[in-house]
C-alpha cells in the first residue's frame, strides 16, 4: 500500500514539475514566419542542392549524402512552412507554394529511397517553382533566375555543369554563351561532358526556347569543321546546319512523307 502510494506521489510530483517547468521556462521569441523569413531559409538550401544538381558524380557521391539528405529534409520543412503561409495568401500564392512543397517532397522521397537519379532530375528542376511564382509575384520579375540565386558560385564547377545551371535558373544568354564556349572548347572537354549531350542541351535551349535559327546554324557550321570530332557525332551533325536552313526558309513543314 505504501508503495502504491508512493507511486501516486511520484507521479504527481511529476506532473507538477512539468508545469511548473512550463511556466517558468523562458518562453522562445517565436520568430515571424514571413514569406521573406521563410525564403531566406529556403535560399540556404536551394544553394547548397543546385549546384550539387547539375553534377551526377557529386549528386550520387556516398560522402555527400549526409549534406544533400540535411539540405533535402531542410527544404521539406521549410516549404511545408509556406505551404501553410499560403493558406492565407491569395489563389496564385497557394498553387505555387503547393506544387513547391510537391516536388521537394518527391525529391527527398526519391532520394531516401536511393532513386538518385530521379532525386537529381527533380531537385534540377526546383528553380522552376521559384521562378514561376516569383515571375508572377514578386518584384523580381522576369530575371527572377538573376535576382534569386546571386549567390550561387559558378565558378568552381565545369563550363558544362555551369551551363545545365544557368539554364535551371532560366539565365537563358548566359546559359547560351556558356554552351557556345564549350561548344569550342577542347574535344577532350567536350568528350568528357558527353558530346550528344551537349548538344542536345544546346539546340534545345536555342531553338524550341529562343527560335535563334542564325545563330545554332553559325554555330553548328563552325562545330562541324572541327578537328577531333567523332565520327557518330560528325555523321549526326553535318547535316543539322542544313536542317536548319530549310527551317528558316519559311513555313514550317508539314507532316506528310514524300
Ligand atoms: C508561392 C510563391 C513563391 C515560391 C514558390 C517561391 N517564392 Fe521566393 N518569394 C516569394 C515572394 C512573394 C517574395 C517576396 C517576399 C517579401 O519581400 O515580402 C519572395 C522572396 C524571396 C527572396 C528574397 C529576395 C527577394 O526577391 O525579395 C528569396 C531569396 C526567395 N524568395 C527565394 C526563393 C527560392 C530559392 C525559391 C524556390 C526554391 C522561392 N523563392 C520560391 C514567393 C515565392
């Protein structure tokens, strides 16, 4: 009987002590959830993910696992935390930071699951969210890409995992330039970023996104002369510039086959 007694003793002093703690406890400044807070916390991340993005070596590195799952988990939270902001903001404001909170989401689901490549493809495409909100929504506009990442040093990684990034930020002429001086870089360089790929990236980013005819056929005139090139690629190419002529002829072609 004492024993139980005792028991019930301990346990309201137990009790007690816990709200007695929860009073006398400093309670913590709760730091306002603004959109700008909440973005800063963002940016960290995204910072950290990007660039690690546009290079499959380091994305499925085991010794950066720990920092790109942190960065990932960081992320998860953090748009959920906007998510909810949302709910208060206007209808663009909730679809937006909704389909933010999907896709990070699906990208550290992937990515505990070991599905690296999958995990890369779509933290590769996260700008995409922040520069469709921030086109419509805040002040930065169209150069949303520019204003958002200022601080994302390109200069470390290679002229190719540059250009895959500057086209994730959507900085469409330096992500231009930048292919154009791989384009003319050495064959080494260029075998080593995977010439089909290069390419590929290039004319895609020139021609479905800026329709500049001129300048892919000047540069893929000048690529085809070069020396060193393989010969699949040489094959592949050489006819591309005339391709492109007969595009920019006029009426785009229809269907139909001879
Ligand atoms: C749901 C819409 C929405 C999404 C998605 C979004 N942002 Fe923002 N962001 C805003 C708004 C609105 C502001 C302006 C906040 C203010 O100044 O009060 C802002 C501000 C910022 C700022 C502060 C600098 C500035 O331009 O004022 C940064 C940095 C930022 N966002 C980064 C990001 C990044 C990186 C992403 C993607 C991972 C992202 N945002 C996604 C709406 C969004």
């Amino acid at each position: 009987m004492q024993r139980l007694c005792h028991q019930h003793v301990c346990g309201l002093l137990f009790l007690l002590s816990f709200s007695a703690q929860g009073q006398t406890a400093p309670t913590p400044t709760p730091t306002p959830d603004t959109t700008k807070a909440i973005m800063e916390r963002i940016r960290e991340n995204i910072e950290v993910l990007l660039p690690l993005s546009s290079n499959r070596a380091a994305f499925t590195d085991p010794a950066k696992k720990s920092e790109i799952m942190a960065a990932l988990k960081a992320l998860a939270d953090s748009s959920a935390v906007l998510q909810v902001h949302g709910q208060d903001q206007n209808r663009s404001f909730r679809y937006f930071s909704r389909s933010l909170a999907r896709d990070v989401n699906e990208a550290f689901s992937r990515f505990q699951e070991g599905k690296l490549d999958q995990s890369q493809y779509l933290v590769a495409h996260l700008s995409d969210d922040c520069i469709a909100c921030h086109t419509r929504l805040s002040k930065s506009g169209s150069n949303a890409g520019e204003k958002l990442f200022p601080r994302i040093d390109v200069s470390t990684i290679s002229l190719h995992e540059k250009a895959k990034l500057l086209t994730a930020l959507h900085q469409t002429s330096l992500a231009l330039q930048t292919f154009e001086t791989l384009l003319s870089s050495s064959i080494e360089d260029l075998k080593k970023a995977g010439i089909d790929n290069v390419l590929h990236e290039y004319l895609v980013l020139i021609i479905r996104q800026q329709f500049d005819l001129q300048r892919a056929e000047k540069t893929l005139k000048a690529f085809v002369k070069r020396d060193g090139i393989p010969i699949h690629v040489q094959h592949n190419v050489e006819h591309w510039p005339e391709s492109i002529s007969f595009l920019k002829k006029g009426p785009t072609p229809t269907n139909s086959i001879g």
